[in-house]
C-alpha cells in the first residue's frame, strides 16, 4: 500500500472486525479527485501478520466488489523465465513487442 494510497486516496481507520475468523483492523479509503469512477475503498488489515485480509471496493455507478485473500506467500521462489514470454509455446499468437 506504499506509495500510492495517501496521494490518491483519503483514508481513516474505521475500527475492528472479525472476517473468516480472524481480527482485521478496518481502513477506509475514499478518492481525492472527483473525476475517480471510486465511490470508497474498504480494506481489511489482519492484526496478526499486518497483511491485507480482504476488502471491498465501491464505484459510483453502483457496482461493488468484495475480494478475500485466502493465502499470502510472501518472497517466493520464482525460476528466472517466470516472466518470460515464449513465442513458440503459443503458436498462432501476434506478438507485437512495443520496446
């Protein structure tokens, strides 16, 4: 969340909450800009590890999308190819590489 939310976003702490068992401290989000398609931001912050838990994200035409994280593995251990595109295992598919 560094970096980004307190230059975009207004947030308060809005108190605790239990969600699928565990202790979550509440952050609301809200947008600085009115020309945003958010509404608010609704996170939810487990007090044990200090990860995102969850939350829920409101736009202004009504729609609203609930997320759950299940698992976090933080740092794993990724080959170097991870990222790599490979043509050939997608044949018949345009690459247009815009470097």
């Amino acid at each position: 969340l560094t970096n980004f939310y307190d230059k975009e976003y207004n947030y308060a702490y809005k108190g605790e909450r239990k969600e699928a068992g565990k202790s979550c401290d509440v952050v609301e989000l809200t947008p600085k800009t009115a020309t945003q398609k958010t509404q608010k931001i609704e996170l939810l912050v487990d007090k044990s590890t200090n990860m995102i838990a969850g939350g829920t994200y409101w736009e202004k035409n009504g729609n609203k999308y609930q997320y759950s994280i299940s698992n976090f593995q933080a740092n794993p251990a990724l080959a170097d190819n991870y990222f790599t595109w490979n043509a050939k295992e997608h044949a018949g598919v345009e690459t247009v590489d815009l470097r």
